[in-house]
C-alpha cells in the first residue's frame, strides 16, 4: 500500500513538471471569461495542460458596449463632451422655391446645416448662408422630432443668423457658452454637426490658427477666424466647435477645398464676434452699427484718402475734408471739377495706423454711436488729429 501510494505522489508530481514545462506556468484553475480584464483570477474549473490561461480578456460581443473603466482618458473626454452638448445641437432643413427663367416651371432647392440651441424660447444659432433665402425652416432635434423654425435676425457681415422655432421647453437645452479670447493653437477642439445630413456627429482635432481673416459682404473681412483641423464637410456649417469641457467656443462656417469636402483646413467664427452680435439680432432683427460719416476712401501711398462724406455726417461735422468741388464760369457755363489733392488723409485711428478701408472701419466699430472717435490726418503736409462723435447705421 505504501509503495502504490509513493507511486501517485511520484506521478503527481511529475504531471506537474509536465505542466510547467508545457504551458509556461503551474497547474491551476482557469480564468473566467472577462475576469481577466476585471483583476479577478478565482475560478472552479481547472484547465487542461493543452489550453494555456488566456492572456487577453476575450473580445465582446456585437453591440456589447465597453465598459467606462476600458476607455482611454482621451476616449472619456471626447465621450463627456458628446453626450453633454449632443442635445444642444440640431439639424436644419430648409426649402426654397425659385422660377427658372428658360423652363417656365419652379425649380424646387433644399439645404441642410447645423445649429445650437441658445435659450429656452426657442432661438436657434447658425449661419446665415445655411438659411438665406429659404422659404421654409425645419428644426429637428435630438429624439428626431421636427419643428418649423422662422428668422429673427441676420448679419451679413459676420454669416451670422438667429432662428426661432415653437419647439417645446424641454427639448431645449441651451449650449454652455465658453470665450475665445484666450485660444491657443494646438488647443483641442471638437465639432458637432450634421454632415451629409448625417445627425450629431462629432469629429475632432485641433486649433491650427486663431488669427485668419476670411473675405465677407461689401469688401469686408472677418476677423480672428478661427481655423481649425478638424473634419468640416456640407452640413457642419452652423454647428458648434467645443473645448475640452463642452464650452462653445465657436460656430463651423467654412471650409476650405476645391472638392466641397474636408481637406483638413476648417474655420469657426470666434464666439467673442457672436457675443456681440447676437443680442442684437433677437432684440431688434439686425445689427446698429456706429458710423464715422466716411462713406468712400482709397488707398495711397501716404494713407487713406478721403473720396467722399456723407452730407452733414459726422466726419464732415468734426471738420474732415473731403475731395473740394471747384466751379469755373465761362460764359453762359459754369464748370465743375474735383480736386481730389485737397482730401484730408486718414493715417491713423485711436493712434493706430491703418493702411485699409477694412482696418479702419474695424477700430471704429470697436466704439458704440455717440462714443469719440480720434482720427489722425495728413493736410497740408502736416498730421492733426481730429476727434469725431459716431453716428449710428444698419
């Protein structure tokens, strides 16, 4: 009895060393599936020599989700902020209808672009371009509900626009308005929005610039545009861009290829430009600007030459000359000819020098109407500096 006894112990023993030898590790229970991944290594089941313990927890099954302690601390920001402002986003849909000169029929033309949710009354933030022209606005929202939405206000110079809808309450969920006057390039970004009518998708990237200028109505240029990475294609414009805590920073409005589709150069108006615009287009439809009174300049080599004012405007008021109308008599006749030479030359604003229509009319508006502004002259081969007290325009 002892001597079959010792031979088990001595076999036993053996089937052990085997084991060793075999799978790299001693004989033990198995690991249970997904308690590989969850640190938990206790199982009732021995494993065969032949089936080594698993390395990795075992892949899921389709439409298993993964679990939040299985995502990156990347993943988990992009996922914070997707699920913090999916709701704050919408899609619109509009319609125009437009009579077609050589077929005799309506030509039918529909749009689609992105918006964020600004108040619980229903205002709507998105691009002009999205909605001009458009006959009729639809709004749908994130349970895939649909409301008719009308403008309330528009500004040409910023493709900004405010819509409103008769959606209810509690499907609007304002977005968190963040500033960009601090923005850094390399900074992280993302952006919500309904490309190719694909609803609230997020795409991310980062800020490349914060100083573009993009060409608008009238000769004008858009300021501090932000440009950004990120993916941008039909159907973004009008859609939030975000920092890394959900905060809106910015409004998509372009891209920049020769295909229409992302090429990886996007731009964002800065939400600082729209800080400022935007009560002004629920409260009264549009944007009162202040007015110098210059209605027309040109470029010079020595400034900004004055090439007509407004009639008993501001800058004709504060003494600002323009081109002098000069009248000679011939006879019967009289004859009249401009002597341009005679135009004051603007070659600074507030003590900033200026070389552009654009760069002037920026450091204007940085004023409100009846606020001083200090313009530097050349007259006369000379520099004075005149002070003028803003109108007001639309």
């Amino acid at each position: 009895m002892r001597t079959r006894l010792l031979m088990c112990m001595v076999s036993a023993a053996l089937g052990a060393a085997t084991a060793v030898l075999v799978t790299g590790r001693p004989l033990g229970p198995r690991v249970a599936a997904g308690e590989f991944a969850q640190g938990r290594v206790t199982s009732v089941r021995g494993p065969s020599p032949r089936q080594p313990m698993p390395l990795f927890a075992p892949p899921r099954q389709p439409g298993q989700i993964a679990a939040v302690d299985e995502l990156t601390a990347e993943e988990r920001v992009n996922v914070a902020v997707y699920e913090a402002v999916n709701r704050s986003v919408v899609n619109i849909n509009t319609k125009s209808v437009h009579a077609d000169a050589f077929l005799f029929f309506d030509i039918t033309a529909e749009g689609s672009g992105s918006g964020s949710v600004l108040d619980t009354m229903g205002d709507i933030l998105t691009n002009l371009h999205v909605v001009a022209g458009a006959q009729k606005i639809d709004v749908t929202f994130y349970n895939g509900k649909s409301y008719e939405a009308t403008i309330i206000g528009t500004d040409p110079l910023t493709d900004i626009a405010v819509i409103r809808t008769n959606a209810p309450a509690e499907l609007l969920e304002p977005v968190t308005l963040g500033s960009s006057n601090r923005l850094k390039v390399g900074q992280r970004v993302f952006a919500i929005g309904n490309p190719f009518g694909l609803e609230r998708t997020l795409t991310t990237g980062i800020i490349s610039s914060v100083s573009r200028s993009l060409p608008v109505r009238n000769h004008r240029l858009l300021k501090s545009v932000i440009q950004i990475d990120a993916a941008i294609n039909p159907g973004n414009s009008g859609g939030p861009l975000l920092d890394t805590r959900g905060r809106l920073i910015g409004m998509n409005m372009a891209i920049a290829s020769r295909t229409g589709q992302n090429s990886g150069v996007g731009f964002a108006i800065p939400v600082d430009t729209m800080a400022r615009v935007v009560p002004q287009l629920i409260q009264q439809g549009h944007v009162i600007r202040p007015d110098a009174g210059i209605s027309a300049v040109y470029q010079s080599e020595l400034g900004l030459r004055l090439a007509q004012l407004a009639p008993k405007g501001p800058a004709e008021a504060a003494g600002l000359r323009g081109p002098r109308i000069k009248r000679r008599r011939r006879g019967p006749f009289v004859y009249e000819s401009i002597d341009r030479a005679a135009a004051d030359i603007i070659v600074a604003v507030d003590g900033q020098r200026v070389t552009t229509a654009d760069e002037m009319l920026t450091l204007i508006e940085k004023h409100r109407a009846g606020e001083n502004v200090l313009f530097t002259v050349l007259r006369d081969g000379r520099e004075i500096q005149i002070p003028v007290r803003l109108g007001q325009s639309e």
